[in-house]
C-alpha cells in the first residue's frame, strides 16, 4: 500500500499544479481583455482631441466667414496654440 502512495500524491500534486496553470491562464486572460479596453479609450481620447482641435479650428473660420459676411474685421485676438 506504501507503493501506491507516492503515485496517488504525484496525481493529486500534478492536479493541483493543473489547477495553479489554468487560475494563472484566467487571469491573464482578465488582464488582456482590461488592457484592450484602456488601449480603446485610450484611442477614443485621442480622437476626441483631434475632433477638438478640428472644431476649434472651424469655430474660428466661421466667426471670420461671419464678420466678413458684416463687412467688418473681427477684432485681433492673440490666441496661444500648443503643438500637438
């Protein structure tokens, strides 16, 4: 009976290093989907930025287009702009 000891503690030991292997796959797996969804908001910011930017950009046209549609010049505003 001492002989088949050994063999029943290798399988309970190999199940339990089974069980440490897919708890550490699952985890990984939790890990890669949260990183996906911080590089998609990450990505949504960036383009939120961008439309920002573009949008200030046509606000500005439009107030010239609209001062000269008046026949005046729109007053001299020095705005500061970072590059990006």
């Amino acid at each position: 009976m001492s002989s088949s000891r050994p063999h029943y503690d290798e399988r309970v030991e190999q199940n339990l290093s089974d069980r440490r292997f897919d708890l550490i796959l699952e985890r990984l797996d939790r890990i890669a989907d949260e990183l996906a969804k911080t590089n998609q908001r990450l990505d949504n910011d960036e383009n939120f930025l961008r439309l920002a930017r573009e949008l200030a950009t046509l606000n500005e046209s439009l107030q010239a287009l609209a001062y000269a549609a008046l026949g005046q010049q729109a007053p001299a505003v020095r705005r500061g702009r970072r590059s990006a």
